[in-house]
C-alpha cells in the first residue's frame, strides 16, 4: 500500500471522472470501494452520447463519444482518473493517457429482457429494441424475420419502453443489470447465439502517463487489477486493433483464460444485415494475448475480403 503521507493524495483526494447515468455511477462507485482507504471523490459528467438519444451512436461520433468528455477532464486536470466501461473505448485512446487497471470482469454476457426465454421462442415478425450494431447483425442472422428498432437511453429508460409495450422484448448487458440489481425479467442469451462485444462487463480506469500525481494516482488504483481479465481484453481489443472496422461493423470478441493459463479467443465479423458471418478461433499462453488476438484479426479481415466489407 503506497503512504498517501507523501503525496498530495493526503490533502487533495483522488477525482474520478464519471458519466451521470446510474449504470455509470454505479461503476465508479465500485471502483472508489476497491481502492479504500485510500480517499476519491466522483465528479459526474454529461457526455454527447448521453444527450443525444434519437439517433445511432453511429451518427453522433461513435461509442468514444461516451469517453472524450471525460478525458477532457483527465486532461484539464479536473480529475486525476477516469472511470470507462471498457467496451466503450476505442482501441487508441487519448495521447498522454494509459489504462491503469481494470477490474475483475462482471458477466459478460448479454440478456433477453422479456417474457420470452430465447431468441427461438420470440413471435414471427416481433419487434426487438438494441443500440447495438452487433447485437442487431447477430438477431438477423439468427432470425431474419425480426424487427429490429433503435433503442438508446439509460437501462431504466430502455425498460420502461418496454413496460410501455413498445418492444417485444430488448437485449441488455448481463452486467449493468447485476450492477444495478434490476427487479425485471431476463433470461441469459446463449454465447454461440450471441456472442459478446469485446472487453464488454469490463470496467477500465484511465489516468494520465507521467506526473508526480499520476504516478501516486496508478499506485493506489493497483490493488484494484484484475491480471486474469487485462489478458482476455488484451486478446480481444487486438482483434478490434487489427479489423480496424468503422463503428459501424459488427463485431464480437470472446477470450478465455483456463486454470493452466491457456488463452482461447473465438471471434467473428458479420454484414449489418446478419446474412454474412466470418468466424474464426485461435488460441496459446496467455502471454501471447496481444499476438493472438492480431493474429486472428488479421485472419478474419483476410476472410471477409478486406477493409471494404468493414467500411
């Protein structure tokens, strides 16, 4: 434990940067309880992405529109870290900045929310609410008759649409309704139906890279690291690296780490419209993370055709 008696973290407590949606707070929050006793206060802020709900991500910059405000407060010096979900960062982030820790990985699977158990059992034609690219791909993949409708907003917000008989049901993260201990109907969606976004249930901590504070600051957040998941989102943020797909191409990422420390890592690009999927697997030492991961991006981007089917 590092003797906050000799940094400015005695006097000055730790900032951290967070969106001001309940999910979100709710991430910062347990990243201020692993780091106890060392004293963090949360500043809360609103991001474009968080303001702008009637259209795709797509249009308004792309999930990293969730993260340049609060790294504009990293790098004003309003707080000394910030608090991402991981699945929401670009694969280059902001010069000057590193990914400090992240934290054990919450489930990382996605859920059906709604009377219906699986994807098999929805109505012919039934009406799915997501924001997600890749969770739109995989449902046309697996039921082209579906309709898929844009749903943004907050997890409460996106519930109560459905409550209100908009959709026939939704598709959330498995970990922001663990996070947020949600009283509603779910039922976890089967991997091999739809795989999962890479780095997603993950919450990473970004903080500057040099600095008498930030150097105080990476210290005190080092209890909080997970090692087992910085390999698996190592392996599949490379995949993202080497595709290199607008934000606009689905993709889905999945490592996993076994009790010997043998890393594998299945991924696959699909077509908006779900009726093309290339899928690909590879697996080594957990070492190898980041060369595996590259290594089968690359090998799915040779698949697909190139860059032209990702644009």
């Amino acid at each position: 434990m590092i003797d906050l008696s000799q940094t400015d973290l005695s006097t000055a407590p730790m900032v951290l940067a967070s969106r001001k949606s309940k999910l979100a707070m709710a991430q910062t929050e347990e990243v201020r309880r692993s780091i106890l006793p060392v004293p963090a206060k949360i500043l809360g802020l609103s991001t474009i992405g968080d303001e702008m709900l009637d259209r795709p991500l797509v249009d308004v910059g792309g999930k990293g529109v969730f993260i340049k405000t609060l790294e504009a407060a990293l790098l004003d010096g309003r707080a000394d870290a910030a608090v991402h979900s991981l699945k929401d960062m670009e694969t280059q982030i902001a010069l000057g900045t590193e990914i400090a820790v992240v934290l054990p990985r919450e489930d990382r699977g996605d859920a059906l929310v709604g009377p219906y158990r699986t994807i098999d059992e929805l109505p012919l034609g039934a009406r799915i609410g997501t924001a997600s690219v890749r969770r739109a791909a995989y449902l046309r993949h697996h039921r082209p008759d579906l309709e898929i409708a844009l749903l943004r907003g907050n997890v409460n917000s996106r519930i109560a649409r459905l409550a209100e008989g908009e959709f026939a049901a939704i598709i959330l993260a498995m970990a922001g309704l663990n996070r947020l201990q949600l009283d509603c109907d779910y039922h976890r969606l089967d991997e091999t139906i739809m795989p999962t976004a890479a780095a997603q249930g993950v919450i990473a901590v970004q903080i500057k890279s040099s600095g008498s504070r930030a150097d105080a600051v990476r210290a005190c957040l080092a209890s909080a690291h997970c090692a087992e998941t910085a390999d698996c989102i190592t392996a599949e943020r490379a995949v993202l690296a080497a595709l290199d797909g607008s934000c606009r191409t689905p993709i889905s990422a999945m490592a996993d780490l076994d009790a010997a420390g043998r890393l594998s890592l299945s991924a696959a690009v699909l077509s908006a419209d779900g009726q093309q999927k290339f899928a690909a697997d590879a697996e080594g030492s957990r070492e190898q993370a980041q060369q595996i991961g590259t290594e089968l991006g690359q090998r799915l981007l040779q698949m697909c055709g190139g860059k032209a089917f990702l644009a």
